[in-house]
C-alpha cells in the first residue's frame, strides 16, 4: 500500500494529491494507493465521533504502508502530514517528500541551509524531491494570456515534481525496508519536545524532575551542527518511554508532529501541552483543539504544569 500524505482543508491541496494519486495508481494499480480524503469519503463520512473514526482510518492504512509521498511546502508544514511522516518513518517505511518550494531555510544567515523549517524532517525521510522552479516559457505569443501561460507552467512544475516523486518511491519501495529499532524503552525516561520558538518552560522541566523521570530535551534548534542533532533528537525521542511536545502555534510545529507521530507508532505514552488551543470545527465532525492526527495519537491534552505534574503521576 502506497499511501499520500498532503494538507486536505482546500481544494487546489486535494486537487495536486488526486493528481500525485492518479500518476503513481498508473503505475501500481489504484488498489495499491491510499488517497486520504477521498478514500475515507471524509466528506460525507457519518460517525459519532467523526474525527476518531477518520484517525482510525487513516492508522490502519499507516500500519500496512511500503511507502510513502507527503507533499509539504511553505515555512508552515502541514501537522497531519508531519505526524504520518513520523508514524511511517518509526516503522521503517520509506517516505518521499514532494515539494515546489523554492525556499530554503536556516537558523542564521549564513549557518547551513534545511530543506524545511525543522532540520528533522529530511532527517527522518528517505529523499526530498524539490522541483522550485516554474516549467518552461512557451514559445513567444503575444496574443497569449499571460495569467494562462502563467498556469500552465505551474501546471507543468507540477507535473515534473509528480513524476520525479513517483520514480523515487518506486525505486525507495524495492530496496530493503529499513527495520525498525525493536530495543525496549529506556523506562523512567521522559523525552521532551519544546516549542522552536521558545526555551523549554521551566516549570514543565521542574514537573518531570519532581516525578522522577529522567529527562531529556530537543537539542537541534540550539546545536552547532543541526543534522547531527536532529539525528539524535529522533534517536531520544524513539527510545523514551514518554513523549512531551509543546504543540503550540497555529499548527502543532512540524518535528512535534512527526515525532507525536513515532510515539504512537510504537505505542509510547504520549502528552501534549497546548496552554492556548483554537479548536477547529468542520461539517459532521467533533470540535478539535489540534489537527485530529495530533489531537487523537496523544490522547492526553496538557494545559498547565500542574495538570503535567497529575498525568505524570498516574
């Protein structure tokens, strides 16, 4: 099962994964491709938590993966598509990520450049397939509209980023899968995942400490060398027996999602701290307070330091 990873709340979004779908179903067979949104019939999906059962959905397809295309572009990464990233990686699936972004980005102006806002996502995915630049100009025309001359070579980048990203999960998909690190948690052991913005909380570490838990925290947005960092980042947070992550923002931050997405993967204790939530409300659906990937593989929304000091005792 290939599965596509994309942002679904807008039409231009759902329309370049159908279009991503339809070119790799051409060459595996439709049944061998998972197109979140339209094969869950999200839309007219009736259930009484709504939400859950389209978590529950889109989990079981996650469990049974041989690879993965998660389109992400902008300096804002999709949470959803992040915490997928981050469940398939945990299991070893290789991941493809597709984008036309034409930026790149860094910590200072001239410290090394990531492929994405947070240096883990490269880290943890197979390839990067970048195509930043618009397709051809079309021979001169000056009777030609420029607004559909400029379409179509956004319509052409498009297809160019879709075929090399198809090209590269099929060839990803015939190697050997990579097999998961199978070691046991380190028990007693708390891996915290801080906003990128600010420092870790002081009363969040004091909470862990005070419970007994030995804790570590997220090292790459102050490391000199960030790849390095990254790596180990995953390798703590894939190995502790509870994951913390501040997912504050207007979007849980892309490394809290992926790594949201290995814990629940391996079935780790998962809790989110989210002091301000803005919840999300959609037709037929449950009100959310974070995108229903992140919201329903935590299952413990943390909104203080004391309710952190009440889950960690439990």
């Amino acid at each position: 099962m290939f599965y596509i990873a994309h942002r679904l709340f807008a039409a231009h979004d759902r329309a370049l994964a159908a279009h991503l779908a339809h070119h790799l179903a051409a060459k595996t067979g439709a049944d061998a491709v998972f197109l979140p949104f339209c094969d869950t019939d999200e839309e007219t999906l009736q259930a009484p938590v709504k939400g859950l059962r389209l978590f529950e959905l889109d989990r079981r397809r996650l469990r049974t993966l041989t690879g993965m295309i998660a389109i992400l572009h902008g300096p804002s990464l999709d949470d959803g598509v992040c915490m997928e990233i981050g469940y398939a990686a945990a299991l070893g699936v290789p991941v493809i990520v597709m984008t036309t972004d034409f930026q790149t980005y860094s910590h200072h102006p001239n410290s090394p450049r990531w492929e994405f806002t947070d240096p883990l996502i490269e880290t943890i995915t197979r390839r990067v397939v970048r195509v930043p630049r618009l397709g051809p100009l079309p021979p001169a025309d000056h009777s030609a509209d420029r607004f559909a001359t400029f379409a179509s070579r956004n319509h052409r980048q498009a297809d160019e980023v879709v075929a090399r990203s198809v090209d590269a999960l099929l060839d990803a998909a015939t190697g050997d899968r990579a097999v998961p690190h199978t070691a046991p948690a380190r028990a007693g052991s708390v891996f915290f995942e801080p906003s990128p913005y600010t420092p870790v909380p002081e009363q969040v570490a004091e909470a862990v400490r005070t419970a007994g838990y030995d804790l570590r925290a997220a090292r790459r947005f102050a490391a000199a060398g960030t790849a390095v960092a990254a790596r180990t980042d995953w390798e703590e947070a894939r190995h502790a027996e509870t994951l913390i992550a501040d997912v504050s923002g207007p979007e849980a931050p892309p490394g809290a999602a992926a790594l949201i997405g290995a814990a629940a993967a391996q079935g780790r204790r998962i809790g989110v701290y989210l002091p301000h939530p803005v919840f999300t409300h959609a037709p037929g659906r449950e009100p959310n307070w974070r995108n229903l990937m992140i919201q329903y593989a935590a299952g413990h929304h943390l909104s203080t330091p004391d309710d952190l000091t009440s889950w960690l005792h439990r």
